[in-house]
C-alpha cells in the first residue's frame, strides 16, 4: 500500500493529455398529432385534459405543474408566470387561447 502511494505521489500526470469522454446524444422521443389527440381525449376529466394541455402546449416540467396557482396564470396576456422554475429562476411561457376556452 505504502508503495503504490509512493509511486502515484510522485508521477506527473499531464492533465492536458486526459480526454473527456463524450456524452452520447439522445434524440427526443416526439409524439405525432395522432399521439397527442389521443392521449388528451383518453381523460374526462376537465382537471386532468387541462393539466396535460398545458404541459404539451406550453412545455412545462412536472414540477412546474404542480406549483402553477391560478394567479400565475395571466388570460389577457396570455401568459403564464412560472415561479421558481428550474435553477430557483422565474419565467414566462405563452398561453395557448385554447386552453383559456377549455377553462370557461
């Protein structure tokens, strides 16, 4: 033990010479209108079909979901306000009129 410890203090590792590996890159799996329609028209429930229209359409995170309130949501701008999203960050994604309708 003594040994290799002596050995590794005292080798020069020229750090300019080790080479990250490189990540492989996934492609995203995108689902067809057919998909879409499919998955949003499965759900009677009003709840539910708003909840999944607004992560398709507005690319929300799951977290960012499930701490939406109302008040976030701006229907004159068609906006919504996201707080601390990820990275502890605001921000703002359009609103598709659509869902406004599905809400009335």
């Amino acid at each position: 033990m003594k040994w290799s410890a002596k050995i590794i203090r005292y080798t020069k590792i020229e750090i300019d010479k080790i080479h990250r590996t490189k990540r492989a890159k996934v492609s995203p799996n995108v689902l067809s209108k057919e998909e879409v329609k499919t998955i949003l028209e499965a759900h009677n429930n009003i709840k539910h079909k708003m909840m999944l229209s607004l992560i398709y359409s507005c690319g929300l995170r799951c977290g960012e979901l499930l701490t939406l309130k109302p008040i976030h949501i701006d229907s004159k701008r068609n906006i919504v306000v996201l707080k601390n999203a990820k990275g502890q960050k605001d921000r703002i994604v359009h609103l598709n009129p659509k869902i406004l309708e599905m809400r009335a």
